[in-house]
C-alpha cells in the first residue's frame, strides 16, 4: 500500500485486511471501499465511494461483485433496464424534483443543490465538480483536480450545464461618470 499511495484503517488478521475496514485508493483516483474484508479482499456489504455524488452499495464474495446499485448523491439510484432520468429526452428534472417535485414558478433550480453552489466565473457546473471549458478540466467541489475530458464530454458540459455568469445581464444602471458625460454633452 505504501507504493500505490492507499491506506486501509480497519481490522487484520494474519498481516491481512481482514473484518470491517476502510480502504482508501490514491488520492489521484478519489475512491474508498468502507465495508467487510476476507483475507484483504472486499467480501460481504461494502460501499465504494466513486466520486463525492456516486457510490456503489453492494455484496461481495472474494473479492467479486454478487449484488449492487450504484446511487447518487441526491438518493436517485441508477436503473440498468429503462433508465430516463435527466436523458435529456423524456427527463429534464433535476434528483431534489425527482424525489420533492416541481418547484413552483420563480424558484426554479438550477443545479441539483437548494440553494445552489456558487458556480465560478466562466466555469460550469458538472454535477461532480466546476469544469474549466478553457483548460478542459473538471475540479472537485473544493477546486481540487479530478479529471480532463475528451471532445464529447466537453460538448456535453459546455451544452446542457449551469454556467458561472462570465457577463452582466440584465439592468445595468448608468455608473456617476457615465451619467457625467451625458450632461455635459447635452449642454
């Protein structure tokens, strides 16, 4: 473990992962199993933590998988067989209208945090983190790295994700120098 940067806090036996524990991969990969160990493999109920908004609820034989779901942050549990939540078809709603319903009209969400993450300017966000479209790389929460994204994923994000504002909108009133300069002209 000390050469792949992982650690494990839980019980051994024989110099083994062994009983309930923690293992936690590199921190370059972000991921933990929390769960039962057979002779340091994942056996019994176990949950790997994917990302900080997936996790993968299961049991394991051996080091197998025997049974799982994977379930998301917000409780939405992924469906192999007719899955249509947030398609982008059939399915627009964020996991809090999934689960709560519909907002009334002038609360509308906009991400799937009530009240919403301050997303950085320019910067969208990508339901796992803050992706930068210039650098093409999406930061955790709390800006730390996660990952590049290819060519589709960046269309996707840049496409269908909430942006930082990067640009006033709306009412801009006249700034004094402006309102200034007005009066001088007419006179």
């Amino acid at each position: 473990m000390q050469y792949t940067g992982s650690s494990y806090h839980g019980e051994w036996q024989r110099d083994r992962m062994h009983g309930q524990g923690e293992y936690i991969l590199p921190p370059l990969i972000g991921t933990k199993y929390v769960g039962g160990m057979k002779d340091g493999l994942y056996h019994g109920d176990g949950v790997i933590h994917v990302t900080e908004t997936l996790k993968f609820i299961g049991k394991f034989l051996n080091g197998k998988v025997v049974e799982g779901k994977y379930e998301f942050s917000d409780g939405i549990v992924f469906e192999k067989e007719d899955w249509h939540y947030c398609d982008g078809i059939r399915n627009r709603l964020f996991g809090l209208e999934e689960r709560d319903g519909i907002q009334p009209a002038g609360r509308s969400l906009v991400s799937n945090v009530d009240p919403p993450r301050e997303t950085p300017k320019g910067m969208f966000d990508c339901g796992d983190g803050f992706y930068d479209p210039i650098r093409r790389v999406v930061h955790t929460y709390d800006m730390r790295f996660l990952r590049t994204t290819d060519e589709e994923e960046h269309k996707w994000i840049v496409g269908k994700c909430f942006k930082g504002w990067d640009e006033a909108v709306g009412y801009q009133p006249q700034t004094d120098n402006k309102a200034s300069q007005g009066s001088e002209n007419s006179e």
